[in-house]
C-alpha cells in the first residue's frame, strides 16, 4: 500500500492519495484512491520535498536495507512485514527513504536508513 500527499502551500491544504493492492479490512480500498483536502498546521509544509530529491526507489532502498542488516532481521522472522516510508530531513537538506522491519516503530526489529537522492545507506534507528 502506498500513501502519498500533495501539499498546496498557497492554498494551506494537503490531499492524500492510495494505491493499494491489500484486500485487508483496515487497508484502503483496492487499487487507486483519492481522499480529502484537509487544511494542515505549520508543521506540515516542513515535511514537503521535491521529486527531483527522490531517484532511489523502494526496491532499490530495500537491497540497501538488506546489505546492511536487513537479510539477517528476514532471515530470523521471514515473514514480517517490511514498511516503507519517506521523510524529508530539513536540517540536512536531505530526503531519506526508512525500511521498517515491522509494521510499526514500536514493533519494528531495526530500520535501515537510505538516501533517496543517491541510494547510499546512512545508518540505522530502533533496535
């Protein structure tokens, strides 16, 4: 499943959008979906990125995810979920790409940290 949002600084609102290919009763609906503009506070514009800053993708951010770690966390529980998520750091002007070995932060088993500009693993976070 797949969630992104498109801020809109001059009109103060973000909009949501899905692509799931998950049939579970508390995922979105199958397939491509749209949800509500929503107003959003202050914080929220921080959080927004260009594209341009997002050349690795999820597969890619994976095997670097595995070459660091991350083979050794499936190897020991094969089928936990991965989740993935992309956050713009400010501070470092950077976006990066986080693969999560568990569903949630409190969960997960390590999270291994990719740039998404350039594909190069920065670290890990969590256990």
């Amino acid at each position: 499943m797949w969630k992104a949002g498109f801020i809109s600084p001059s009109q103060r609102k973000i909009k949501y959008f899905f692509c799931s290919g998950s049939r579970l009763k508390d995922s979105p609906p199958y397939g491509a979906s749209a949800g509500t503009e929503e107003a959003y506070g202050s914080d929220v514009a921080s959080l927004g990125f260009q594209p341009l800053f997002l050349k690795t993708d999820s597969a890619q951010a994976y095997t670097v995810a595995q070459d660091h770690g991350g083979a050794s966390l499936m190897k020991k529980n094969p089928n936990q979920e991965v989740t993935y998520f992309v956050l713009w750091n400010s501070k470092q002007r950077a976006l990066y790409w986080y693969v999560m070995y568990g569903k949630d932060q409190e969960s997960a088993a390590g999270t291994g940290i990719v740039n998404a500009l350039t594909g190069t693993y920065v670290g890990t976070a969590g256990k």
